[in-house]
C-alpha cells in the first residue's frame, strides 16, 4: 500500500494468536523492513490481563488519531511483524517521545516456542 516509517499509527489485518481469527485494529509501526514488511504493536481499547501494555490517547498523536473516548492500550508485549500488504490505512502519526516510551518497553523478538518474561503493566502516572 505504501511506505510507513516508525511510529506511524495504521490500521491493519492482525492475528494476535493462533485461537483467534483475523481483525482490523490499529497498530503503531516500530520497525520496517526493505521487504515491505513492518514490525507492529497492536492497540487494543481493553488492556490485556495477561501481559504488559502501555496507555495511548489523543496526547500521544503528533498529527491524526484514533476515535478515542478513552484510553487505548499498546500491547506491547505482542509486537507482531505483518506484510505491508495487510495494511488497510494510516491513521496519524505518534509523537516522538511517545514513541520511544512504547518501544522501550516492546519485549525482543523471541524464537518461536519460547515464552517472554512477564513485566508488570505500568500506568503513565507511575513512570
């Protein structure tokens, strides 16, 4: 569909786990590749009770946004690689502070199979 860098807000096609069938959510780019695939953070409007995420509103969009009436949260513990071709459209763009404070907190790529460390979630106030 096009070029995306890091910290473009899209929405996206994205299976979170295998029990699950695909769904248009938004997404936060924080890597691309020259293949045309992209590394994703979903956003989800529940926090997940089962691992780590960070808080999202309208503060943290340089330019766009989300249809936000509350919070939004960045999974960040389930950061997914997607084909461009499963993009769907850009919604805005993070600011850059916002940005680096959601990929600080993305767990690393693991090998398939291998379960990541549990961080606790963590609100904005407490940071």
């Amino acid at each position: 569909m096009g070029q995306y860098l890091r910290g473009d807000v899209l929405l996206a096609l994205v299976t979170l786990d295998d029990r699950t069938s695909p769904k248009t959510r938004p997404v936060i780019v924080i890597r691309t590749f020259d293949n045309g695939t992209v590394r994703i953070c979903p956003v989800s409007s529940k926090p997940p009770s089962d691992a780590p995420c960070m808080p999202l509103t309208i503060d943290d969009f340089a330019t766009g946004g989300l249809d936000l009436f509350g919070e939004s949260y960045v999974m960040t513990s389930r950061a997914l690689t997607i084909p461009g071709r499963d993009v769907i459209g850009k919604k805005g763009r993070l600011t850059t502070e916002s940005l680096a404070e959601i990929t600080a907190q993305v767990l690393p790529a693991m090998p398939p199979g291998t379960a990541p460390s549990r961080r606790p979630v963590r609100s904005r106030k407490e940071r």
